[in-house]
C-alpha cells in the first residue's frame, strides 16, 4: 500500500533543501511521483521526500547528471521490486516445506522387524 501524501510542494521542497520549480522539473522528469488532491494540489509522502533527498544528494555531492539520477533510481526500484518477489518466493517455499514435512508424518509407517518364528521341539 503507497504511503500517504501529506506535505505541500512549498513543504517537501524545503525539506529536501530544493526549490519547488526544481521538484515540478522532477516529476515531470518521472523521477516522484506525488500524489493528488481531487484539486491537482500536490502531496509529497516521507517517501517522495526520501527520493528528492537522495535525487539532490546523487547530483550535488556525487555529480550525477539526471539521466545518471534516472538510471540509479530504476535500478534502485527493481532491487525494491526484486526484493520483494525474493521474500514471496520464501515464504512460499517455507510453506510448501511445511506441508512436506507434514505428509511425511501421515505417510511414515515404523517398520518392525517380525519375530522369527519358535524353535519345533
């Protein structure tokens, strides 16, 4: 489920340490994505202020350019996406795991060596 938008463009912008121009440049660039107001007001997440944290970290410390941005942030979210398929797939294998080990103890029988038959006298 997405979180939740609650700070305005003016807010997330002084958060990030960016002007608000800059963050309408990124979503149109498709680097955020805020979310909407039925009035097209724009509402920025802890998650999109994050990405705009990290967006301004990548091009002022580390030189990146924003086609290099653009590059680390989808890399960035297929680790997320393939990370969560990773921890699916584990759990679905501890489940099919569990219901193994559970028929091997309705279909395992102790064998008991028979008796050798009484000495004739």
């Amino acid at each position: 489920m997405p979180e939740r938008g609650r700070y305005m463009i003016s807010v997330a912008a002084d958060l990030a340490g960016l002007h608000p121009q800059t963050l309408r440049m990124y979503e149109t660039r498709g680097l955020v994505r805020p979310a909407r107001t039925p009035g097209g007001t724009r509402l920025y997440s802890e998650h999109d202020v994050d990405r705009l944290r990290l967006i301004q970290r990548l091009t002022s410390e580390l030189g990146l350019n924003l086609a290099g941005v653009e590059h680390v942030l989808r890399l960035e979210d297929e680790l997320r996406r393939l990370q969560a398929r990773m921890r699916q797939l584990e759990r679905q294998l501890r489940d099919e795991i569990q219901m193994t080990h559970k028929q091997y103890r309705r279909e395992v029988v102790v064998y008991e060596r028979p008796k050798p038959p009484a000495p004739r006298s």
